[in-house]
C-alpha cells in the first residue's frame, strides 16, 4: 500500500494494489473510488485532503493476531 500527496492540489492518493482500474465510483463530492474488473478496491484519491482526512495526523499499526509469538 502507498499513500502518495499532492501538495499543490491538496489531493491524497491511497493505492491498494496495482491492478488495473476498469471504473472509478464518485463516494461524495471529494472522494473517489478505483476499482477493478472484479469490483475490488484499487485506489481511492481524497480531494481537499487536509480537510477530509486529518492528513497531518496519518499513522499506521499493525495490530497482531491474538497469541501471535512476535519473537521471531
């Protein structure tokens, strides 16, 4: 996964995958959807990123499987 922003158009880009997009869905005003031919989730771009998605706040975490053993 990447997430890729744009500065100079306030646009926020989250790929997923890097399969083909056949169609891209309108969620609201400001976000889009990419999808495959199979309907799965490619990428989705937030316009007016600062605003829509507390941009200067991402973080991620990978939250482990109960009772993983993380001493590998």
């Amino acid at each position: 996964m990447k997430v890729k922003y744009f500065h100079d158009t306030d646009t926020a880009l989250v790929e997923f995958s890097e399969r083909e997009v056949t169609e891209t869905k309108e969620i609201n005003e400001n976000i889009y959807i990419d999808l495959d031919a199979f309907g799965n989730l490619v990428a989705m771009t937030i316009e007016h990123a600062h605003q829509q998605a507390s941009l200067p706040d991402l973080s991620y975490e990978q939250i482990e499987k109960p009772g993983a053993d993380l001493s590998h």
